[in-house]
C-alpha cells in the first residue's frame, strides 16, 4: 500500500513561513534588549567646562567728577553809609589790599566840629550828672530832675558816637584782604547813602559749586578732598565745603561746595572747571566690564564659583568704571570668577573649572 506524499512546494512554504516567525520575534527581542528598560538609569551627561580667575578684594578710593563753575571765596558790594563828596581815590581799582586799607575819601565837611561841639556837650551834662549825684546823697535834688541830668547825659553820648560813625563812614575800609575790583566815582563825585561804588574780591580762595545727581549724593560729606581741574590743565586742591540737605526741586539734584586755595593769586572767578572728588575708601573688585549681566530682578549681577564648583549669580554694586574695566562691591573677599563660559552656565549648576593661564589671556578671552 503506498503512502500518498505532499508536492515538495507546500512543505517549502511552510518551512519559509515558520523560519520567518522566529526571525521576527528574536528581531524584536534583541531591539528590546538594547534599550534601557524605562525607570533605569542613563549615563549622566558631562559637566560644562568653564575658564575661571581667582581674585581678591583691594582697598579703592572711588572718584566722583562733577562740572562746575568758580566763583570768589567772598565778593562785597561796596555801598556809601555817608552821603557826601570824593575827595579823594586813595587806592586804585585792581590794587591787592589788606582789612584796614582805607578804599575811599569823602568830604567830612562840617562834621568834625559837629563832633568838637558834641564832644564838649557830653563833657558838660557828665560834670552837671556827677554833681548831681552828690546832691542826690545829700538828698537836696529830686528824682526827676536826676533822671533828667541822667538822660541829657545819655543823648550827648549817643550824638558823639553817632558823629564818630559818619566820620568813620567818610573813609569806608576793606573788611578783609582782597582785590578792589570795581572802583566807580570820579573825584569830585557826589555819592549818596546806600550807592554803590565799589566791589572787593577775596580771590585768595575760590569756591567751586556744582550739582551732584541723586544716585551720587550717598556718602558725599565735607571734609572730602577735592580736586579742580582747570582747562589749561593745571590742577587746585581742596576740600568739600558743603553738600546740600535737599535736592533742587526741578532735576532733582543736590548743590556741593568744595573751596580750594588760590595760592598764585590766578583770575579764574567765574570760569568753569572740572571738580574730582575723592570718596572714603571701599572694598572692591577689579574685572571686565563684559563680565557684568543684569539678574532677574534688573540688577547687576556677576557669576562666580562656590566650594563646590556649582555656578553663583551674585547682586554687585558698580563703584567705579571705564572702557576696559569695572570696581564693583558685593562679592566675597575672595572669589573665583567665571571668564569664559558664564553664558553658558546657569545659576546652581555644577562646573569643571579651568584656571586661567594668566590675567591677560582671560581679559582676552570674556565672552
């Protein structure tokens, strides 16, 4: 009896079938193998390599320059106190003079027998009181007619010293050392009470005013040294005067005064000049303007390390600047600043810090 067999295509095609299922399904497991099954662990990413420079806080005297004008430590207007005539210019306008120099002549005409003759009054109603204050011991005189003695006593002084005063006022002198600057009447003038006719400048000293801005008033004082730098570039030194208690209504800013001395007596009254001012000592650190950035709250900020080489964005307060170079105040005595890579790194992450090979290859290469 003869088996019946299958054609040879069939088994062919089941055998191709059943290869294929196997494939398919060790395929599909090998990928599954060669993922990371979820909730593992993956390889930690490298941390950001940064350049950094270790600086120190240096004592810096910050300068605050301010542009003003010069005007005479004391300016008089001379005015007549005596009306009367110029007799006499006794000193010529421009001249230096000394407190005392007598700066004008008037005419004194009927005034100094005015002052004989009152002088000779007192002189009498002092001998008629002087008696009478022996009667009044005696008690041979009234009360009221001592008073009356007494008061007629009293009006003679007042008169003599009210005629030595306009004596005096007909030879007015300077008050101080000075220059006579101003020097109006002509011989033979008549000047009248309350004219003026004359200006004394005291230029041994000048004043320099200025207005300082409201962010620059902190910490401003008198006693502060101060320096004037005048246009053809000589230089006066000084001190701050005063520093005004409340700030100009319109642009909101305070009025210095600093005084300096004027030793070659030099005609700068009026002229502009440039005040240096140098404030009381700080704290600082020196670095890049470039490394300066503004935090979340808008204020100046600067990125450094910890002990821990994770990232720090700390406020700063800008105390001095230029072009190449920032002093700031807020960061620890001893810090370690990022120069290259800052922008890169955000605050709390964790570094690889590279020491900078030298300052000047790390002010080269700030981001």
């Amino acid at each position: 009896m003869f088996r019946r067999r299958l054609p040879l295509s069939p088994l062919l095609a089941i055998a191709v079938t059943l290869a294929l299922v196997l494939w398919l399904a060790f395929g599909d497991l090998q990928r599954f193998q060669d993922a990371a099954p979820a909730g593992q662990p993956t390889e930690a990413e490298p941390a950001t390599r940064v350049e950094v420079v270790t600086r120190v806080a240096e004592a810096h005297a910050p300068r605050l320059v301010l542009q003003g004008h010069l005007e005479a430590d004391r300016e008089l207007t001379l005015r007549a106190r005596q009306s009367g005539r110029v007799e006499a210019l006794p000193v010529p306008a421009g001249s230096r003079v000394e407190a005392g120099t007598v700066l004008l002549a008037l005419a004194q005409d009927e005034l100094p027998a005015r002052l004989e003759q009152a002088e000779a009054e007192l002189a009498l109603a002092r001998a008629e009181l002087a008696g009478a204050d022996d009667l009044r011991r005696r008690q041979l005189i009234s009360n009221t007619d001592y008073l009356r003695l007494q008061s007629g006593a009293s009006r003679a002084v007042a008169e003599v010293a009210s005629l030595r005063r306009q004596l005096g006022d007909t030879r007015p002198a300077a008050p101080f050392d000075g220059v006579l600057d101003r020097l109006d009447p002509e011989l033979g003038e008549l000047i009248q009470v309350g004219e003026a006719w004359g200006m004394l400048v005291d230029d041994a000293h000048l004043v320099a005013r200025a207005w300082v801005p409201q962010r620059d008033a902190h910490g401003l004082e008198p006693g502060l040294p101060a320096e004037l730098r005048l246009l053809d570039d000589s230089r006066l030194q000084g001190e701050v005067r005063q520093v005004a208690r409340r700030a100009e209504d319109e642009a909101r800013t305070f009025a210095l005064e600093a005084r300096v001395a004027n030793p070659e007596g030099r005609r700068l009254a009026g002229a502009s000049a440039t005040l240096v001012i140098t404030l009381p000592e700080r704290q600082v650190h020196r670095l890049s303007p470039a490394l300066l950035e503004l935090d979340d709250d808008g204020q100046l900020a600067v990125k450094h390390l910890d002990g821990e080489e994770r990232v720090l964005r700390t406020p700063v307060t800008l105390v001095d600047a230029s072009t190449d170079e920032a002093r700031v105040a807020g960061l620890p005595e001893r810090v370690r600043l990022i120069t290259l890579g800052g922008g890169l790194v955000a605050q709390g992450e964790r570094v690889v810090p590279i020491e900078a090979e030298s300052e000047a290859e790390s002010a080269q290469a700030l981001p």
